[in-house]
C-alpha cells in the first residue's frame, strides 16, 4: 500500500514538472517586475494561507536572508507572520481582511504585492491584491487549478493547471526558487557584500 501511495505521488510529481515549460513566459514576466521592484528599493509583500504563507515565509527569507550568493538584503515580508496583527484583525474585522488590511498600512508604490494560493479562489489575498492595485502596486500571483478569481484581480499570474494542491505546492516551491535565482543573477554585482 504504501508503495503504491509513493509511486502515485512521484507519477503525478513527474507528469505535472514535464509541462511546466507552459509556465516559462509568466514567471520570467514576474521575475522581471521583482527585479525592478528591488532595483527601485522597493519590497515584495507576499501572503498566502496553510501550505502558501510557510511558502511566503519561505520566499522572504529567500531575500532578506540570501539564495545562492552573498550580498545584501532586499526588502520582503510575509504578511503571515505576525500573530497579534493576524489575530486582531481577524477577530476585530474579519479574516478576509488579515492581509489587506497589512497592505494598506504597509505597502508604498514602488513595492510589489504577491499573492499565493493553490485555489486562486482565497479571499483574503484577493482582498489583499484588490488593496495593492488601489494604491498603485505592482501585483503578481502564483495559482493553482484555473487561477481562480485571483487570476483576474493580478498584473501577472503564474497559474499551475492542476487539482492537486500537494503537487501544486510542489511546483510553488519550486518557482520561488527559480524566482529567486533570477533575481540573484540579474542583480549579480548589484548590491553584492
């Protein structure tokens, strides 16, 4: 039995990265905005629920800490991290705000805003997203299934067509780091120690 649950995962693992050239236009378009972004001295705020703000955290610390090469910090925060913040406002306003709520008060113009969700269909990133356009700022989003009502609500969607969100996070995770990678090697001698 549980050969077969592994073989089930790994078969779907390989199948879904096999076509992931679909993705290639989408997330350098992304990858290209969070350049800008940071050469600008801005920062990307990024949120996302269960699987996606780990992911979150995880791509923030991708760029204030480092990916590959020693440098400089760049300016990122996950929006997921603040417990009193996330807490309050949820008991105070609703969930659906716990993200916009932090843009609005966080966000500046020559920021990026990006949003992470396996549905598409989150409402408090939606929200989020809809408060970071308000205000001007460059938005992206990394999806799953059809993208959902996100998809529309984003300047740029990196959409895993699929149903599965384990497999969905898989790819996530893995274009986080290709995002990161971009950006370390189009900012190489930019901002290096």
């Amino acid at each position: 039995m549980n050969e077969q649950v592994y073989r089930k995962a790994l078969d779907e693992h390989l199948s879904l990265f096999s076509k992931l050239d679909t993705l290639m236009a989408d997330l350098v378009r992304a990858a290209g905005y969070m350049l800008e972004t940071i050469r600008n001295g801005g920062k990307i705020i990024i949120c996302g629920n269960g699987g996606s703000a780990a992911d979150a955290q995880h791509f923030a610390a991708e760029m204030v800490g480092r990916f590959q090469l020693e440098r400089r910090p760049w300016g990122a925060i996950a929006l997921t991290t603040d417990t009193s913040i996330l807490t309050a406002v949820g008991n105070d306003y609703s969930f659906e705000e716990i993200f916009s709520r932090q843009v609005e008060a966080l966000a500046s113009p020559r920021d990026l805003f990006l949003g992470i969700s396996t549905s598409g269909r989150s409402a408090n990133v939606l929200k989020a997203a809809l408060c970071a356009r308000m205000k001007g700022i460059k938005t992206v989003g990394l999806l799953g299934n059809d993208g959902g009502t996100i998809r529309g609500s984003v300047d740029s969607a990196v959409i895993v067509p699929y149903n599965v969100t384990a497999r969905i996070q898989e790819v996530h995770v893995f274009v986080l780091h290709v995002w990161s990678e971009m950006i370390e090697s189009g900012l190489a001698g930019y901002q290096q120690v």
